[in-house]
C-alpha cells in the first residue's frame, strides 16, 4: 500500500501534473475570493470569470467562457477591461488601472492589477485582473465632497446679508420715491406723468431685483448634491460664474478681489461644478488668511504650455508657516480658529484637481502671502463619477 502524506496518495500526485494543480488551486481560490478577478488566454478569450465579478455586474462566467472578452463585454455597453487586458497580453507588463463594467444598476466603477500569468520558462500564458469595487468609495468621496461644499456655503452665507441687502436698500427706495409720486398724482396734486428719473428708478429696481434673484439662484445651484459629467466649457467663464458668490466671503475679510481672467484661452474638458468648488474653496481659503484689516487676492487663468490651462489664487496674507507646510493638503488640518474650518477644504481640492489629470502646487512667501496654482490638461480624459 502507498504512503499517504497530508491525505493524498503518491500515486495521485503523480498522475496530476503540477501545472493542473496550480490552475485547479487557482480557480478555487478565484471563486471563493471577495476581491475581483478575471482571466483571459493570450488571444483574449475568457478562461475565468469570478463570482464576485458575476455579482457586480449581473454577468454570469458561463455566458462568456471561450468568447473573445471584448466581444463579451462590447454587448454589455463597455470594453474597458478587454482593451487593457489585451494590451497586457500584447506587451507582457502588468498595468494599473480603474475602469468602467456593466453594473446591476447601471455602470460601476473598478480598480484593477493587469498581470500577465508567466509558466515556468517565464513565458506568459495567460492574463489576470484582479481588482475592487469603487462604487462604495466613490459614492463616499461624494458624500465628502458635498459636505465640503456646504462648509464653503456656510461660510460664503455669513456675508451673505451684505450681498442681499445692498440691492435690497436700493430696491426699498426707488419703490418709496415711485410710489409717493404715484400717490400725489392720484390725488391730483402733481401732474400724473413719469419722468425721465422715474424711468431710471424703475431700471434701479428691475436691476436689484434680478442681482438677488441671480445671487440666491446660484448659491441653491451650488448647494445642490454634484453632477459628474465631463463637459466642454470655456474655462474663464467657469471661474467667473465661481467668483460671483465669492463676494460676501471677500466682504467679510475686508478683501479686494483683483481678476486677471484670459479671455480666449481654448474649450477645456472638466466637471463644472468640481472646477467651481476648486476656485470656491481656493478663495474662501485665500480671504480667511488675511489679516483683520484686509488684503488683495488676485485670481488668474492663463495658458500653461501648449496642453494645459492654468488658474492661480494668490493673498497678500500673513503665508503658510513653515511648519504647516507639509500638512496643506492633510485632511481635517486647519489653523483656522474652531468653528472656520473643516480642514477638508484643500484635500478635496487636490482630489478634484488629481481626478482631472491635474497638478496643484503653492508657493509660500512667509509674510507675504501665498499663491496656489493648478494646472489642468486640455485632453482629460472621463473623470471617474463622483471623483473628488
């Protein structure tokens, strides 16, 4: 009778090859992981196809066992994965990346190592993914980034009153010098015909009117929960519509808002409104680190090189301590007082600004300032749904 050791027979090991028993372990393994996989052969036909992948995406392994991936997956509305596997099959080098599946209810966002599968000469046989689901951490990225943004509209709302009122003082007396004309002609004390100065008190009015209801509208529109569609936009206008409910946080610091905005720089292709939140936030911070009696800050946008757009937030503030230099974009720092700051105004900003395919740097003049500058790609590629 044969030894038996750790309950397998010698001649059982024998008659199995070890290359089968890899791959045997290595199903297994896949069907019992919570993490992603797939596997495809060099000419990208699927090998495996993981349960956890099945329950993602509502596609079971069996449908598309020994199809070619991409086909698979093109009937599904996407190919990403299929495309990069096959890149990886191609060049024979592992590949990091995030990309689009069919989701039970609607696409869903992923995370994957492409590795090509080498045998015992080193020769690739095979291609695996394997990946995480980041629609969890996506919507909670979300979840932060508009929770940021009603910290910013918190703070923006303690000028608010001063924005309001300005048009509303205007409003109140037009409408009373209007109105006793109208109730003097009524009683036939003064002849019943406008003038030229009531024309212009009625414009003052419609002009008043319209400032509030243009400000509140805005300040609703930036309130609201983000869309995350890329779009084509002019990039100037964008940081204008931004700095238009920067004013009464401006106002609050005593500051003097200075433009320098290009007007024919090119279409650049963003998320609306996470470029408004980066010049928001920019500003808001910029206004609350100058001094009690005020200061300037000055908002420029400019071509940076032939493939990217800039934008630069600079104050005349007290700058950033060297202390704190390393910690800028560390979530829930602040040196602002209890009560100012979340601390997650700059993160949020980095994330926004990484998530475009952007840089986002500043430059510390202790004493004298500080000068924060973006740069964003012309070409940005689909910015992943609500990426911070």
């Amino acid at each position: 009778m044969a030894r038996r050791s750790g309950g397998s027979s010698v001649e059982g090991s024998r008659a199995t090859p070890a290359g089968i028993d890899m791959a045997n372990g290595l199903i297994r393994m896949m069907a019992e992981a919570d993490i992603l996989i797939a596997m495809t052969d060099l000419d990208g036909k699927l090998v495996a196809w993981n349960p956890a992948l099945a329950r993602l995406t509502g596609c079971e392994e069996s449908e598309g066992r020994g199809r070619k991936l991409a086909e698979w997956l093109t009937g599904h509305g996407v190919r990403d994965l299929a495309d990069i596997m096959l890149e990886v099959s191609d060049r024979g080098e592992a590949v990091r990346c995030e990309v689009r599946l069919p989701g039970t209810s609607g696409m869903a966002a992923a995370a994957f190592n492409v590795i090509p599968v080498r045998g015992q000469n080193e020769s690739a046989t095979a291609v695996m993914a394997v990946g995480h689901d980041l629609t969890a951490l996506r919507g909670l990225q979300s979840q932060v980034l508009h929770a940021e943004k009603l910290a910013t509209v918190g703070q923006i709302s303690a000028g608010v009153a001063h924005e309001i009122n300005n048009p509303l003082t205007s409003v109140q007396v037009c409408v009373e010098a209007v109105l006793r004309k109208a109730m003097l002609a009524l009683e036939g004390r003064v002849p019943n015909a406008f003038e030229p100065h009531d024309i212009e008190r009625l414009k003052k009015i419609q002009e008043g009117a319209e400032r509030i209801r243009k400000f509140t509208r805005d300040l609703t529109t930036y309130a609201r929960p983000s869309g995350s569609e890329v779009e084509p936009v002019d990039f100037s206008d964008v940081v204008e519509h931004a700095l238009s409910f920067c004013e009464p946080v401006l106002f609050a610091a005593k500051a003097m808002l200075v433009r320098e905005l290009c007007s024919d720089l090119p279409t650049i292709w963003v998320v609306r409104d996470h470029i408004m939140q980066v010049v928001t936030n920019l500003v808001s911070n910029a206004a609350q680190s100058l001094a009690d009696a005020g200061g300037t800050v000055t908002v420029r946008t400019y071509r940076a090189g032939e493939s990217a757009l800039g934008l630069s937030v600079s104050d005349n503030g007290e700058g950033i301590r060297e202390q704190d230099r390393a910690r800028v974009f560390e979530p829930f720092f602040t040196t602002k007082p209890a009560g100012r700051g979340t601390g997650l105004g700059l993160p949020v900003v980095k994330n926004i600004v990484l998530a475009h395919g952007g840089q986002i740097s500043f430059e510390p003049n202790p004493g004298d300032g500080t000068t924060f500058v973006v740069s964003l790609p012309l070409t940005t590629e689909t910015v992943g749904a609500g990426s911070p």
